[in-house]
C-alpha cells in the first residue's frame, strides 16, 4: 500500500528544523570538549593491584595534589585513565603515581604514558577537516554521476549534513552536561555515520530511478511516495538491528568505546530518519521548483 508520505512535508521541514536550530545553538553557544588528540596533552594509565572507583581516585587527588587532571575515566579492569595537559611528564607521573599510593594504600603501576604535542593535535584537527571534506565532495560527484542529476546528489549531501549537524550538536550538549570529550574515535563514528546515511539515502534513491524508468509519465511526487512505502520497512528493520547492538554495547561495553558508540546509535537513528523523511523529500521539491521555475519563464 503506498501511501502519500509526500504530503507530510512542512511536518519534516519543521522536525528538522528544530533538531537543526538546537543542534546550533549546542555548537556555536557550547562549543566541543576537545580531547588531547585535537588540543595537545598527556594520557597516562595506572592499574592497581584491586579496584580503584574514579570517585576514589578524585578524593586521593583531592587530599594530595594540587593540579587537576582534565579527566578521570576507567579505561580497563582495575586500571584508571588520567587525562593532562602537554606541561604533564613522567616525572610528575612519578610522583603523582606515589601521592596515590600514600592515599590509597595500594602501589599503581604506569602502563601507558602517551604524550600529543601542540603541533601533532592541530594537524590532526586540519586532517579531519579534510577527510570530511574529501568524503563529502566525493559522496557528491559520485550520486550525482550515477542518478545523472545534480538535485539527485544535493540532496543526498544536505541529508548527509543534517545527520552531521544533529551528531554534532548532540556531542556539544553532551560535553556541556556530562564533560564528554570529542575525539579521534568521534570522527571515525561521524565517517561511518556519513556513509550509513548516504547507503540508506540510495537505495530510495535507486527505487525512485527504477521507477521513472518504468513510469517515465508519471509525476516525481508519486515516485517518491511509492519509493519510500516500498523501502522504509527494509531500512527501519536494518537499522533496528543495527540500534540493538549498539545499545548492548553501549550498556554493556567498556568507558574507552562507551562515546563512540553513543555517537554511532545517534548517527544511526538520524540516518534512518533523514534518508526517506529529509532526502526524497528534499528531491521532490527541487523538482516542484524547477517546473515552477521553468513555467515561468515562458
């Protein structure tokens, strides 16, 4: 049964519009928490012959040191992360190693001191930019070859981009409530996020070109409505499979994954959402106003 999912468009526009504007305001009034990968500083590891709560380890340095580190997570079984900036070395390591053992009567070993300069963080930063931006350009020329039409391609990556947006925007209120940092593996989660969203936007896509090939009379509205009542009940039992594993991990996994999946679990509803709700719809009005266009030129 296809039913006229066209009709509900200004609903879309207005769902979307609303994520986007908050999503905004997260990004340009918040801002990111930027981990040591993007802005320089010192990883060092301490695993403790039993286990340690982060809130204990927050006490101990409460009582014995004056510098704060930027974070404190539990990375491994018994072992907990310390995050510093780039003026943290191993003989403050040292000593820092000491103070906790004073205050918890246990002696933590060092397993990982890793150190990113200043330098290392800014190309790192440069390089995501355009890794994005590659990713992106490509996704472009490659829809827009395919389907032989540029709205076919434009739409695609303004879906793409309103995945990108809501992820991004979601992450900023997240560093602002909840501390979370955006790292390398954040970036990672975004790429895999930008390719399941443009998979899921395709195979709409190839629907709606298998039938103007077929129908080569009939208006890109009822294509598109066809498409969509054709495909959204493969892609949402797709996506739901892939939501329940990620939720598992989520719960289930370690602190070190426990952020990339949460931004692989938004990515993944927003690309199921935005493929026949923000793309097809996106299509169906460039083309609504191209006739608009055209007619009133003659």
């Amino acid at each position: 049964m296809n039913l006229n999912w066209m009709k509900l468009r200004p609903l879309y526009l207005l769902i979307s519009g609303v994520a986007l504007s908050l999503s905004f305001y997260s990004i340009f009034v918040w801002g990111f928490r930027y981990s040591i990968d993007f802005t320089g500083g010192v990883t060092v590891d301490y695993r403790f012959p039993s286990q340690q709560s982060t809130e204990a380890i927050k006490t101990a340095l409460g009582i014995n040191m004056e510098e704060a580190p930027k974070s404190i997570t539990q990375s491994a079984e018994r072992t907990i992360q310390l995050k510093y900036g780039p003026e943290f070395n191993q003989e403050k390591a040292g000593k820092l190693g000491a103070s906790l053992s004073q205050a918890l009567g246990e002696n933590p070993e060092i397993v990982r001191f890793e150190s990113v300069g200043p330098a290392l963080s800014q190309e790192i930063l440069r390089k995501t930019y355009v890794a994005v931006a590659i990713a992106s350009l490509g996704i472009l020329l490659w829809v827009t070859y395919q389907f032989k039409s540029l709205k076919f391609g434009v739409s695609a990556i303004l879906a793409m981009i309103h995945d990108s947006v809501v992820l991004l925007g979601t992450f900023a209120a997240l560093g602002h409530y909840m501390g979370v940092e955006v790292d390398i593996l954040f970036v990672t989660a975004m790429l895999t996020i930008l390719s399941f969203s443009v998979h899921d936007t395709i195979v709409v896509y190839d629907r709606v070109r298998e039938s103007m090939r077929k129908h080569p009379g009939v208006p890109l509205y009822d294509l598109a409505n066809k498409a969509v009542s054709e495909t959204l009940v493969r892609s949402v039992n797709n996506s739901l499979t892939i939501i329940f594993m990620l939720f598992a991990l989520f719960i289930m996994g370690g602190t070190t994954i426990k952020w990339f999946v949460a931004a692989l679990l938004i990515g993944t509803i927003s690309g199921t959402y935005s493929s026949p709700f923000v793309a097809v719809p996106l299509l169906v009005t460039w083309e609504e106003l191209e006739k608009w266009w055209r007619g009133k030129k003659r």
